[in-house]
C-alpha cells in the first residue's frame, strides 16, 4: 500500500502542478490576442467572453474573433521590475568603467602598484557599486508580464438542448 501511495505522489504531483500553473481565462480579464488572418496581432484588450465559438473583447469598442480565427492568447500577469536584470547590467557596465579609470590612472605607469592591479582593483570596486545602482534602477522600471495560455484548452462542441436544438458550445479546459 506504501508503494502505491509513492508512485501516485511521483505521478500526480507533477501533473498537479501543471494545472496550477495554468493561467485562468476570466471575463474582466486583460489578454492579448493574435489573429493574422484577421490582422489582429497581439490586440491588447479586456476579455468580455467567450460566446459560443466567438471570442469577444473590449479595447475601444467591442472586438467580436472567431474562436478557430485566434492562433495566441495571453494573460496578464501584472507589472513586475527588473532588480535583477538591472544588477547584472550594473556590475558589467560598472566593471568596464572601473577598469577603464584603472588603466586611465596608471596611464603614465604606476609607481607602487601594478597597472594591472590597479586596473582589477577599478573594475571591482565599481562593479560592486554599479550592480547595486542598477539593481536598483531595474527594480523602479516595470513592465507588463504576460503569460500564454494553451489554446488545446479551448474546445468547441455540440451541446444538445431540452427541446432537441443542437448548441455550439465552447468550454475552456484549466
């Protein structure tokens, strides 16, 4: 029985957290959608609904795209900075500054100091300092992060009705 429980947990935690990673589609959502056949290439807009094998979005005024049209969609994630991003371009930029002002200074030679250890000796003191500008720097510059979802979660059918009518139906899988 212990065996079983193992294996299940190696099976199903992975499959878990693939569908926890899925992002929703949800009216009042913000996505961005992509339908070269119809010129729309990654429209920016607020999901009103899916409508039968209609997606319908507002931007300016209301946008109606056929479903089988639409070959992207992604959601907004919110803004996020870049402290990261922003430290690593520091240090380098800082470190090629630094090691330029060493090799300035010690233009004419150095006289208690290697040229070269002085030039070391610049580019990591203002590597250090540059990443931490930069970190901060990249941290105050936010910018929209976008997440795809899988159009295989979109899936159109026939849903028969109580008087015998046949219904297009649109379901979105999460």
């Amino acid at each position: 029985m212990r065996v079983h429980a193992f294996l299940a947990l190696f099976v199903l935690a992975p499959l878990s957290d693939a569908l926890a990673q899925a992002p929703p589609l949800e009216p009042g959502q913000r996505v961005r959608v992509t339908a070269p056949d119809l010129g729309v290439n990654r429209q920016s807009a607020v999901l009103e609904t899916l409508r039968g094998d209609m997606l319908v979005v507002v931007e300016d005024s209301t946008i109606r795209i056929p479903v089988a049209s639409v070959t992207r969609i992604d959601v907004h994630r919110g803004r996020h900075g870049h402290p990261w991003r922003g430290a690593g371009i520091g240090f380098l930029a800082g470190a090629a500054t630094g090691a330029v002002a060493g090799a300035i200074l010690c233009q004419d030679g150095c006289i208690e100091w290697d040229t070269g250890a002085v030039v070391a000796l610049g580019a990591a003191v203002f590597s250090a300092s540059g990443a931490v500008v930069g970190g901060v720097v990249g941290a105050f510059i936010k910018t929209d992060k976008w997440e795809e979802v899988p159009l295989d979660r979109l899936h159109l059918s026939f849903v028969p009705e109580w008087d015998g009518r046949l219904t297009l139906g649109l379901s979105v899988n999460f």
